[in-house]
C-alpha cells in the first residue's frame, strides 16, 4: 500500500515534469504551506500498486520496483518494464554500452533529454559525445526513483536533444543513521559483483552526513571469451541548512572495460548461425584469415573477412561531480542551483584485417579514441503565488569534444603476443597510421519559464517555453592527406536556435479515482558533431570533404516535431488502467546512411524527410486478492517515413514504408505474489517484428523473453536488520533471439553486418545485507 498525497508524488520523486503539481523537490519548486494549497493537495488517498506510481504523461519507478531486478542491472532495462518503452542488449543485465539501445515511443535514448538529480547526462549515443550513461553516472543501487516522460519532455530538463520525452534519475539522500549494504552477486558465465555502501550517519546537530560506495563486476562473455570488467565509486555529501534547505555534493568515478561480441549480418545468421563470435584468443586463425585462409565454415560468408574479427572491445574511465545549493529563500520562493564537471577518456578498437602493419603482419588494430570534458551549471527559482506556480531558469554548458582515429602495429605471427582489445595499444611501438583527428567545441545557452495554473483543485493547465542557442564549432583538427585520402577535412560551424519552443499541458481528475492528462509540445534538436566517418550518428561532419560539408550547411535544417498525447488514468484496490494515445510530427528527420565494413564505414548524414508517429499504449494492473497481482500493458505504434530518399543518384522507395528499429507491436505482462517474507514473480515480453533497412525489405522476426525471480528476506539476523536472498532466471525458455540492430548503422536496402544476439538462459543468484 502506497500513501500519495494527490500525484505529486510522482513530482518529488522525479522532479518537474512539465505539468505536476506545485511540490517539486528535484526541480526546485516550493514546499507550500498548508494554508496556500489547493484542497485536493492536503487529502491523501491510498493507491494499490505493484508497479509505478504515475502522475499525467510522466511514469515512475520506484527502488522497490528496482530492487526486483537482479542487482546491478541497467536502470533502462528496468524502465523498459512500462508500456512504450523498447530496450535491448546482448547481455542479461544490460550494461554493454556498444550494443545498449533504448526506444520511447519511437524516439532512441540520444533523442530525449536525460538528467541525474538536475545533471545533463546529454546524448547517451556509443560516442557520448557530450554526455555519459547513467550506468557510468551512478550505481544501480544508489539511485532512488526514475521517471519517464511520454510526452514532449518537460520545458526545464536541460537538453538540446529532446525530441520525444525525457528521462529523470534521482540519486538517494543519506542516511540519518550510520549504517551500510553490503551485496554479492554471482551469476552463469562467471558472472560477479560486489557493491559495498557506508553511511555515516549525521556527524553534528547540523544534521551533516554522507555515504561512500563501491562497486565492481566481473563477467565472461556468453559466447567466445573475453571479459567484461566494470568498477565504480560514488560518494555523496549532505548538509541540512535551516529547516528546508540544503547543500549536496556529489562524485562519481567509473572505469570499464568490454570485450566486444561480433557483429552479425543475415547472411551471417543463416550460414553460421548466432554463436559465431571473434576469434579471440585463436590469434593464429585470425592471422590465417587476413591472409585469405578460412576454417570454421567462415569461408562459406559471402564476406569472410569480415566474418571475425580477432578481437574488440571497449575502455572508458569517467569522473563526474557536482555541487547542488536548494535554498528555501521565502515561504513561497525557492532557488535550486546545480554545477557540474564531466571527463570522458574513452577507447574503441576492433582489430583490423584489411590495413597490415609495417612489421608485416597481416593484422593491425584499429582505435579511436574519444575524449570529452565539459562543464556547466543550471539555475532555477520557483514561485508560488495564488493559483499559479511560476519557474524560470537558465542552463548553461561549455564542451569540447575529441576524437581521432589510428592503427596500432600487431606482431608477426609467432613473434609476440597480440596486443588486447582493452589495451595496452603501444607494445609495438606507437601509431603507425593517423588519418585524422576531429575536435569540437560547444556552447549551450537555454532558458525556460513556466506557469502552473490551478483553476480548480482538481484541474491544473501548465503552460511553458524554453529557448535555447546551441553553437557547435570545429571538425578536423589534423589530416594526413596521404592516408586519409582527402584534401581537406570537414571543418567549420553550425548553429541550433530556437526562440520558442512551447509546451502545454493539462491534468483533471474529473472524479474520484479518475484522471484525464492532455500533453503537446514542440522540441527542436541540436545538430550532433562526431568523429570523422565514425559510424551511425548522423553528423554533419561525416561529409566526405570540406566541399560537401560546406554544401550541406546550405541546405541542412535541425530536426523537430510537435508531440502530442493524451490519456486516462483509472486507480482503485482492485485495478488499476491507463491509457493513452499520442502522435508525433517530426520534421527533418537526420539519418547516418551507413556502408562499408565495420571496421572502416562509410558514412554520410541524410535527411530523410519527415515521419509521422502514431501509437496507443494500454495498461491493467489487477489485484484480485492480497498480495497477488497480475500486470498486462500492450503498445502499437505506426511510425513511417513521409518520403522517398535518395542517396547515390539512386531513388529509394522509402515513402510509406515503417521506420526501423521501432517494433509496431510490443507486449509486458507480470505476474507476482507475496506471502509472509517470500516473493516471486514472472516476467513475460513480447517485442515485434522490427525492420531492418530504409526499405523494408530485411527485418528481424519477433520473440518472447520470459524471465523468473524470487526473493526471501529475513529480518534482524546477527548484525543486520535486513538479510535477503534473491535468484533470477533470465529468458527463461532459452528463446534465440536478435537483440540490436543498427549499432553500425542502418542500410538502404538488403543486408549489414550491424545485428547482435541476444543472451540465452542465465542464472544469477544473490544476497544482500544492510546494517
């Protein structure tokens, strides 16, 4: 039994989502006295719930709900659990940032504004290039609630990428008591992780205190060998000022290194099948085959070269902190500030059998090797005053962005040892081949301000815009024309401006346990930047050559759409049923159109016109006896392109037909009950057929994950207040299954080798302690 007082506790919990209520906490709202509240805000009213707690077009997650996923798992894996949202991996718990991919009603992760506790996280792409993943952000199990916003996003999310909805993180507080958690982990395929949190407890009357955590897993691959290896440290300050006031500093610190899975194409899934992998550590067979000499069946491939690669994979250290002032200035007046700094050092390499090495070995290794550092600060004050509920705020970032290209020397076979997809990269001396090297700089300025009237208690209209000036300058740094082959690089800047981009949004619970939300807003996208030829995201600076570039600055024209939703809400002990329907208008819709091998792509940035977005999502929660509950939610979305595409002098028909990636069809079912101490659930999804290229003419088939939990918590056992044991079974009827698709792009028509498979059956098993 949850006790909510109205929705607004969708609001604390996740911050401002454009059209709650007048108690924000993450956003900065003021706390109102009793006396200024509209009367629906002082009743409290018991909700029924298993699994979200939601408020008009924005849905929560709770770290209840958190806590029934393994530990560790991605938080986008988790939130993939609510009607609409389409998340897939090749891993069980989600955390290979090279094949992560997450769709909201249409919209990928990069199209959607993303924040921790106010905190940009920016487009979350493979390259990152002006942000990082939540997963290098924060640990599973220090995140307090997240939220997502269906609609057009919220007007104060600091983002240039929004286009359809928004993605809320709130990190836990302290605790006021000293104590600590202490989780192990350990799962098929060596999986292990181990977390470990202390929380001092307050340390004075000012009620400071903080907690420090580690975490770290370990896990082999599910097929071919390899490591995926990730470390992680959070650390989190809290000072109490008054009574409704406070500082807050947070640090996060992360390290990882992936092997890669090899990328498969359809010709590769019917000739070999989804177990073909690299052919690490068999360094002698992938030297044979860049000499032309296959085994294994990879002779058969219309391709073999690019059957297997040795080896590839992914580093990534990051360091992110930040320092939040939320001042309750007045009764009614509240100011919330947040600074922050971001550091990316990141490395990509895939080893590479068309390029030998001057050593005259057949093989050399391919990197790139992005860098990121940025900083920024965002700024908000909240004003309550009669029926109305007044924010402003601005949002400024600064980033530069690197990223260069080279090849790295492999030894002779038989000479030496090869060198690892995680590095060392310089055994054998330093780059032998340096192409190019881009670097970006960015400035971002936005402002937002909004009104939440309330005409009667229970019918709230808020009414907002945000403008924003985005100017990304830069492009090749450095080319050998020798090797690159070009002249002259694409280079030079491009701006984002919009002076007005609106949002409306109304909420009325027109009876009791009835509720009826309206959603509509324009979004507009700053243009992305990358590496030169560096794959799917559609960037400007993917032209070929100075000249295209420039003749594309003429013509390009940032993407933006109006979104629209609208939906009902019925809560009761018994059942619980949402509704909605929503359509998207989306205009200059930017697509990297992308050929070549993996290991050298040919890219360049298209836009394929506008897209029209249709979609219905349903869900029924019912709770026909105590503590059992049966879940079922069902989306469609009917998203097609609205023009034929042309590319190469050659005219596609593309008009008409659906856009990839985005299922038409998907389907959440759960079913979970509770006894005593004891839990257990079933989890069962259904993702439809997905289409592979512009055309339609290759797609994915439809499949069914189920998964297992179970849980059993004892209480005051030794030291502990809480002992609990959890076993997980994941894709529980062991199903084969395509997972992601287009992580190296997209293509016209036909076949590319840009598919990865998902993990069959796996068994983790747990158990944590808190103190």
């Amino acid at each position: 039994m949850i006790c909510l007082t109205t929705s607004a506790y969708a609001a604390v919990q996740s911050g401002n989502s454009g059209n709650s209520k007048p108690v924000h906490k993450s956003s900065g709202a003021s706390r109102a006295s009793k006396a200024e509240m509209p009367k629906a805000q002082e009743e409290a009213i018991a909700v029924k719930t298993v699994r979200h707690t939601t408020h008009a077009a924005t849905q929560v997650v709770s770290r209840k709900q958190m806590d029934d996923a393994v530990a560790g798992t991605s938080p986008y894996m988790i939130l993939a659990n609510t009607p609409g949202v389409n998340f897939t991996t090749d891993d069980a718990l989600g955390l290979d940032t090279w094949a992560a991919s997450l769709y909201v009603r249409g919209f990928n992760k990069s199209q959607m504004g993303v924040t921790l506790d106010g905190i940009p996280l920016g487009d979350q792409g493979y390259q990152k290039y002006n942000g990082l993943d939540i997963n290098s952000a924060l640990t599973q199990d220090n995140i307090q609630s997240m939220s997502v916003s269906k609609g057009g996003g919220a007007v104060d999310v600091p983002s240039t990428t929004t286009l359809g909805g928004s993605i809320q993180f709130v990190s836990r507080d302290p605790s006021k008591k000293m104590g600590g958690t202490v989780s192990q982990v350990f799962g098929s395929f060596n999986a292990f992780r181990t977390f470990a949190r202390f929380d001092s407890g307050e340390l004075n009357k000012s009620g400071t205190r903080f907690y420090a955590s580690y975490m770290r897993i370990d896990s082999g691959k599910w097929k071919g060998e390899g490591t995926q290896f990730q470390q992680q440290v959070n650390f989190k300050l809290y000072q109490p000022i008054g009574e409704d006031s406070h500082i807050s500093a947070l640090f996060d610190w992360s390290d990882m290194e992936m092997w890669g899975y090899e990328d498969l194409s359809f010709n590769a899934l019917d000739t070999l099948g989804q177990r073909v992998d690299i052919y690490y550590p068999d360094y002698a067979r992938a030297y044979r085959a860049a000499q032309g000499q296959f085994s294994g069946g990879i002779g058969k491939l219309k391709d073999p070269l690019d059957g297997a690669y040795y080896d590839g994979g992914t580093t990534e250290q990051n360091f992110l902190g930040a320092l939040t002032l939320d001042f309750s200035l007045a009764r009614n007046l509240r100011w919330k500030t947040v600074g922050y700094a971001h550091a990316d050092s990141m490395n990509s390499s895939y080893t590479d059998p068309y390029d030998p090495s001057p050593n005259g070995s057949a093989l050399s290794e391919q990197l790139y090797q992005p860098n990121l550092r940025r900083f920024g600060f965002t700024s908000n004050i909240t004003y309550n005053i009669a029926h109305n509920n007044i924010e402003t705020g601005i949002w400024y970032e600064n980033n530069e962005y690197t990223n260069g290209y080279f090849l790295y020397q492999e030894p002779v076979l038989g000479q030496g040892s090869p060198l690892k997809a995680v590095g060392p990269y310089t055994t054998y001396g330093p780059a032998f081949y340096h192409p190019w090297q881009s670097t970006y700089h960015t400035n971002t300025f936005q402002f937002h301000l909004q009104d939440t009237y309330y005409v009667r208690p229970n019918l709230s209209i808020n009414v907002g815009f945000r403008s924003y000036l985005q100017t990304t300058g830069g492009g090749a740094s450095y080319n050998n024309e020798a090797e690159s082959g070009v002249a002259e690089l694409p280079s030079g800047s491009l701006t984002t401006a919009g002076a007005f981009l609106p949002h409306v949004a109304l909420d009325w619970t027109f009876a009791r346990h009835h509720e009826l939300y309206f959603d509509m807003a324009e979004n507009m996208r700053g243009y992305n930047y990358g590496g030169y030829q560096s794959g799917s995201l559609p960037s400007a600076w993917q032209a070929h050559d100075q000249a295209t570039f420039q003749a594309l600055k003429k013509t390009i024209k940032p993407e933006t759409d109006w979104v629209y939703t609208l939906g009902y809400r019925y809560t009761s002990k018994l059942v619980s049923i949402s509704a909605d329907i929503y359509r998207a208008n989306y205009y200059n819709r930017m697509q990297s159109i992308t050929s070549g091998t993996l290991v050298d792509p040919h890219s360049i940035v298209t836009n394929v016109g506008s897209i029209n977005l249709n979609g219905a999502d349903a869900e029924v929660v019912f709770t026909p006896i105590r503590h059992l509950a049966i879940s079922n939610s069902m989306s469609y979305a009917h998203s097609i392109y609205g023009n034929d595409l042309q590319s190469g002098g050659t005219l596609y028909a593309t008009k008409g037909k659906h856009t990839v990636a985005y299922p038409s069809w998907m389907y959440k079912g759960r079913l979970s009950y509770s006894y005593g101490n004891a839990e257990a659930h079933l989890d069962a999804n259904y993702m439809g057929k997905r289409y592979f290229s512009y055309t339609n003419d290759t797609s994915v088939p439809a499949y069914w994950l189920v998964s297992l939990g179970a849980r059993y918590r004892f209480k005051n056992v030794w030291r502990a207040h809480n002992l609990v044991f959890d076993f997980n079974v994941y894709n529980l009827l062991n199903h084969s299954y395509i997972a992601t698709i287009g992580e190296g792009g997209f293509p016209l028509s036909g076949d590319r080798q840009s598919m990865l498979a998902g993990e069959p059956r796996s068994y983790f098993g747990s158990v944590k302690m808190d103190f």
